[in-house]
C-alpha cells in the first residue's frame, strides 16, 4: 500500500516557539492531504485540507495564523505550529487519499507535540 | 450536518467472544465508509466499503454496509488480547472523510 512518512515523530519545545511538521508520500503523489489533531482517547478532529498549488482550507474554529499549512509540492506538506502554547500540545496526524480514486486515506505515523 | 456516529463508545470483553462495532453516518453524497484500527500511533485501514450487503473477510473480521438504512457494522470473531485498539470507521465524500469518536475495545485474557 501506499506510504506516507511523517516526521517528527515527538517533539518537544518551549512555549513560544514555532515547530514544524513535514508529511511525505513516499510511492504516490498526493495533490491533497488532510491534518489531524487528536486528543487522548478522542477521535481524529480534521483542522485542515492542504492543496498543493492552492492555499489549505481551514475547518471552522482552526486559527490560519496559529496553524501555518503549505503544501509546496506533490509529495510534501508541512504544518508550522506558530508560536506554540501548553494548549497547543496534542497528537498531530497526517494523510493522503490514495490513488487512484482518493478514497482510502493514508496515515503517517503522527507528531506528539508537548509544549512546556 | 454531515455525521457520523460509533457506537459503543468503549467496549471491554474476554479473550474468545465476539464483537459487533456499529457505525452510523448521515453524509451528503456519500461514496464508501472505512474501517480503520488506532493501536497507539497511525490508524491502520482494514476495510472499505462502497456497496451495500457484501461482507468483507479478513480473518477473523468482517465487515458489511447497509446504504439504505445507513450504516455499518465491523464483526470480530474470537477475539485476542491484541485485538484491544481503537477502531475508528469514517464515511467519504468525494471532499471529506468524516471520522466517528471511535469505539475503545479492550481484550482482556
């Protein structure tokens, strides 16, 4: 099956600071993927669909500025957490919809942030 | 408001019986419905789901989909300790997946 890689897998880092989290697809190219936040023993919660060649489109209630989403080629998008906060730490997931007809998503392997 | 609904929430169970996940969806042009399990990190895909009545197999799961009455149900059968996940089911669009809150199933010995 496809492959979407994800990295970093755990960061942390002090309150104020920005962190960026890079979502490849390996073995297909990806047009669209979707960034999800994921509490403790809660569902995925979509915060936005990145476009490659156009800007993401962001879920209602998920701040653009805060969550900074370029998807600056085929197989790469990223998500900048700006000026992460204590309230910003939570499990961060990409994915991509697999070819050829986008209906099976792909998950990377998901980004811990802990912001002290 | 597109929807989809899991249920039950958590589930605890012994090593041998058989589990019935239900997930139900309200989703404007509607396309297939995904099962997927979340261990700790990234979901893993079991199924998907685009035609009504035809039962997927994969060992000891199965799942099947009911277009008319909207829903779908992912059966486990003699169940292990390594079963225990949480097994998320989403419906697709053609725009958007629509996640449920997840159903917690804990396998006990």
């Amino acid at each position: 099956g496809a492959v979407v890689s994800q990295h970093p897998s755990r960061v942390i880092c002090k309150s104020g600071t920005s962190v960026k989290i890079e979502c490849r697809s390996l073995d297909f190219q990806a047009t669209t993927m979707f960034w999800y936040r994921q509490f403790p023993k809660q569902s995925l919660m979509l915060m936005a669909t990145s476009n490659e060649g156009s800007k993401a489109t962001y879920e209602q209630g998920v701040e653009k500025d805060k969550f900074l989403i370029n998807h600056a080629s085929l197989t790469l998008s990223t998500l900048t957490v700006t000026s992460a906060h204590p309230e910003d730490s939570s499990f961060y997931i990409c994915s991509a919809p697999g070819q050829p007809y986008g209906e099976k998503l792909f998950f990377g392997s998901g980004t811990q942030l802990s912001v002290l | 408001e597109d929807k989809v609904v899991q249920s039950p929430l958590s589930l605890v169970v012994h090593e041998g019986d058989t589990v019935t996940l239900n997930c139900s969806y309200e989703v404007t042009n509607f396309r297939s419905l995904l099962w997927y399990k979340q261990e700790k990190k990234a979901p893993t895909f079991l199924f998907m789901l685009t035609s009504s009545g035809i039962e997927k197999k994969s060992g000891r799961l199965s799942s099947i989909l009911d277009k008319k009455e909207l829903f779908s149900i992912l059966n486990i059968t003699a169940t292990q300790t390594g079963d225990s996940a949480i097994y998320l089911c989403a419906a697709y669009n053609f725009n958007k997946f629509y996640f449920g809150s997840g159903t917690k199933l804990n396998v006990k010995p």
